[in-house]
C-alpha cells in the first residue's frame, strides 16, 4: 500500500494522546497524586493533540466538506463509528479537564470522567484497528494483532510523554509511578510489533497470479504491467520504496521506536535523569512514524499481482 502521512499522523498522534488521558486517568483512579492544575493542563495537551490528528485525517479527502457523511453508515462500517467516537472522546477529556479547574475534588473529576474516559480511549482504539483488522483480504492486517499493535504503541507513546510532562512539571510522584509502566508497555510493544512482522513475512497468500487472472498453468510469469499507464490502482497500492529503503525503515522503526527509548526510560527511572524523558518521547515519535509508515507499506492488495511493476 502506499501510506498517506496524514493517516500515519493521525493514527500516531491521536493514539499518544490516548495513551496520555488513560494514563492520567488510571494513575488518578489508583489514587497517585497529582496537582489538579497539572492535570488540567495536560488533559488540555491532549486535547490539542486529538484536534491535531483529527484535522490531519482529512487532509488524504478528496472532498473535505463531505467529511461528515463518513459518519452515515455506523451500522457497517468501523470508519463511521471511528468517525463518531472521536468527537466524543474529545467531548469527555475536555469536559473533564473543565470539571478539574471548577471542582477538583467532586466524584465526577476523581471518578466518573477518569473511568469513562479509559472506556472511550479503548473502543476508539478498537475502532481505528478495526477499520485495517477487518479486511480479510489483506492478510498482513487480517489478525488481532493489529488490535493489539494500535493499542500497546498508543499506550507506549501516551505513557513515555506522561513521564516527560511529570517530570517537567516536578510532579515525581506521578512520573516514578509511569516510569516502569512505560517501560514495560514499551517492550511489549516491541515484542507485539516483532510477532506481527514475523507472521507477515511468513504468510503464504491465498491470491496468487494464477487466481488473479484464472489461468491455473504451474509456471506463470508476468512480463507486462496489468495497465499502460499510470493510474488510481498504481499510485494508491504501491508505495515506490525500493526493497533496501523499506528494510532501512523496518530497522530504523525497530531501534527508535522501541529499542532506543526502552534504553533512554530504563536510565531515566533507574538514576532519575530528566533529560531521558524528552529525549524518549522525541526518538520514539521518529520511530513510531517510521513503524507506522511500514504497517501500511507491508499490506501487500490482492490487486498489486495484476498491477504489479515487474522489474
């Protein structure tokens, strides 16, 4: 597939910010304490974060203006349901960060907007895996660990730039308890991601040249394009990179993804550094945006066996 960078910023940034209200959120309901303003503030971050991914998911619409009639088929489609929970995640953070500034002590700041916002975050998660889970034609994302791929990375991400807005704001509480939670979360993860381009390389696909085309003969072999020309089928399901770029993203997208920010959280917890913490966020964002970019490059289309380019 060919990824647009609005989806893989969407995907990135809306999940971290995820990641960060559910980590305030469960951190508040175990009773680790932190200032009301504190959290106001980053609720707030997040907030931004969420408008941010949701204003780069149209930036790949044809038709930006029509944007709204994504939301028209809720009964089918994991899009529209996505569409719809979003704004609504967005509604119960902002409500709650509102709810912290006029009452920080009232059931409905400690208690009830914490707890419905962790079951916002995780079927808005579920939502935006679902949307690449439930194309059973494309095997590479056909599993659930692309479920658990959207919701451990958004975790990840959410919890390491928890860590980093603690630590900035003095809150060291909070980030001694997030700091081994983001670790962990970040190696499995890791592990997650590991598991998944395993199975993609080993996937023996149903679609072979000979279904595309019906001829069963053996030893098939395609000099030609499916078409001519250029078209929608050639630009939107190739992505161009030659096979030595994506292995370089594949282990740029390892290493700054997880490997080096696992490293950077393990210093920082271990001898209280505060510079690992931006550092962390700042790598794995780099990382992440080049492991999301090869979750979409790797999805090999059934249509690409006629389209293909033969070299």
């Amino acid at each position: 597939m060919n990824p647009a960078f609005s989806v893989i910023t969407f995907t990135l940034v809306a999940g971290a910010a995820q990641g960060l209200v559910v980590a305030l959120a469960m951190t508040g309901l175990f009773g680790v304490s932190a200032s009301a303003g504190f959290l106001s503030r980053t609720l707030m971050i997040a907030v931004a974060m969420l408008v941010i991914g949701l204003g780069a998911s149209f930036a790949h619409l044809g038709r930006p203006e029509r944007a709204w009639r994504a939301a028209t088929m809720w009964r089918t489609s994991w899009l529209s349901r996505e569409v719809i929970v979003l704004p609504a995640f967005i509604a119960v953070v902002s409500v709650w960060c509102l709810s912290l500034r006029s009452n920080p002590e009232s059931g409905l700041a400690v208690l009830l907007l914490p707890a419905l916002a962790i079951v916002v975050s995780a079927f808005l998660w579920y939502c935006t895996a679902m949307i690449y889970a439930c194309l059973r034609f494309i095997e590479e994302w056909a599993h659930p660990l692309t479920v658990a791929n959207f919701i451990l990375v958004g975790m990840s991400s959410g919890l390491v730039l928890c860590c980093a807005l603690a630590s900035n704001a003095n809150e060291l509480v909070l980030a001694a308890v997030v700091a081994p939670a983001a670790l962990f979360t970040t190696l499995v993860a890791w592990m997650s991601r590991v598991v998944a381009m395993r199975r993609n390389f080993a996937i023996r696909h149903r679609s072979t040249l000979q279904t595309a085309i019906g001829v069963h003969a053996p030893l098939l072999k395609q000099t030609s394009m499916g078409m001519s020309a250029g078209s929608f089928n050639t630009r939107e399901f190739f992505h161009h990179a030659s096979a030595a770029a994506v292995r370089h993203v594949r282990w740029a997208g390892q290493a700054l993804g997880f490997g080096v920010p696992a490293a950077l959280l393990a210093w920082g917890w271990i001898s209280g550094a505060a510079v690992a913490w931006p550092l962390a966020v700042v790598v794995q964002a780099t990382g992440l945006m080049a492991d999301r970019w090869l979750f979409f490059a790797e999805a090999k289309h059934p249509q690409n066996l006629y389209y293909q380019v033969v070299s």
